[in-house]
C-alpha cells in the first residue's frame, strides 16, 4: 500500500478526522482535540508532501506546515508568530500563482475565467488575517475563499485544468477557511 496510490482514502480520512476533532473540540473543550485537530492537519501536510510530483510545491507545504506549528502554542510565542507569518506567506505566493496561471489561461484559451481570478485574488489576500479587521470582514473573507474553491471543484472544467499537487494546496486551503467559517459559526450558537 503506497501513499501516492491510495492519497485519496488517506485525504478523505483524514480531512473527516480533522472535521470530528474540530467538533470534538468545540463541544468538550479538551486540550488534546486540540492536538489531535493540529496533529492531523501536519500529516495531512506530510502525505501531501509525500505524493509531490514537483519540488515547488514540496516547498509550499513545508511554508504551510511552518503556519500549522507556528498555531500550535509550543514554541516561544515570537517564534510561533513568525511562523505563522511564513505560512500565511506562501499562502499569498500560492494566490500570486493561481492569479498569474489564471491570466495565462484567460491569453491561452480567450476566454476570462473570473472565478479562478478571484479565487487568485482571495488567496493572495491570506495576510488580511493580520490586520486589524473586524470579524465579519474575516468571515466574509473566509466564506467567500470556501465559496470560490468549491464552485471550482464542483465544475469538471475548471477542476481538470489544475495539476496533482495544485488540487492538493487547494484542498487544504479550503479545508483551513472551512475550519474558520465554522469556527466564526459556533460562536454565534
């Protein structure tokens, strides 16, 4: 049984593992969901890394992993933002890509795909996270990145048009906006 043959099952397990644990935290409050949410997220990052077919993006989910400790509150705090800082980082060059990809796209095929434009637009805008705005705006923000990359997956067209390791970091981009759209939710319960 190798990764890169069953990275589906394993993806699908362990993104349902991450949603029960992030309920389970939610409604017991116990500190080890907490690890057990984060735990997750890292090997989901590992597989991915894994079953990489290009080095580049190798590199994005090591920068993404760097967000997920910087999030886990075991490190010196100043090193645990600077971690999350990197992250958030390859986050924004990640959307600078899915924008430039899209505008090459749009020359290639003359024909303007907005919601791969957007969805660009609205990954490169990770670092608004870090910035003093109001709550609503991050939910809005977080809403509409779930909103734009779901709309994506769903239509064959667009979908088929993004490498292995592409859907991969988008995968796990929505998986993080999902996780703080809901998070932002049960809050107002």
């Amino acid at each position: 049984m190798t990764v890169k043959k069953n990275i589906s099952r394993i993806e699908q397990l362990t993104v349902g593992g991450i949603v029960l644990s992030f309920f389970l935290l939610y409604f017991t409050d116990a500190p080890f969901f907490w690890y057990v949410f984060q735990s997750l997220f890292l090997f989901l990052l590992l597989a991915y890394f894994i079953v990489a077919e290009k080095h580049l993006y190798r590199v994005f989910f090591v920068g993404f992993s760097a967000r997920i400790f910087g999030s886990l509150g075991l490190l010196d705090p100043e090193i645990s933002q600077i971690l999350i800082y990197v992250g958030t980082g390859f986050m924004s060059l990640f959307g600078l890509l899915i924008l430039f990809r899209s505008i090459q796209e749009s020359v290639k095929y003359k024909n303007f795909e907005m919601i791969t434009f957007l969805t660009g637009i609205f990954i490169a805008l990770s670092p608004l996270v870090f910035f003093e705005v109001p709550d609503q705006v991050l939910q809005f923000y977080n809403f509409g990145l779930c909103f734009l990359i779901f709309t994506i997956m769903y239509n064959d067209n667009l979908w088929s048009r993004y490498n292995f390791d592409e859907k991969r970091v988008l995968v796990f981009i929505v998986l993080l906006a999902l996780i703080y759209v809901l998070t932002f939710s049960m809050k107002l319960l």
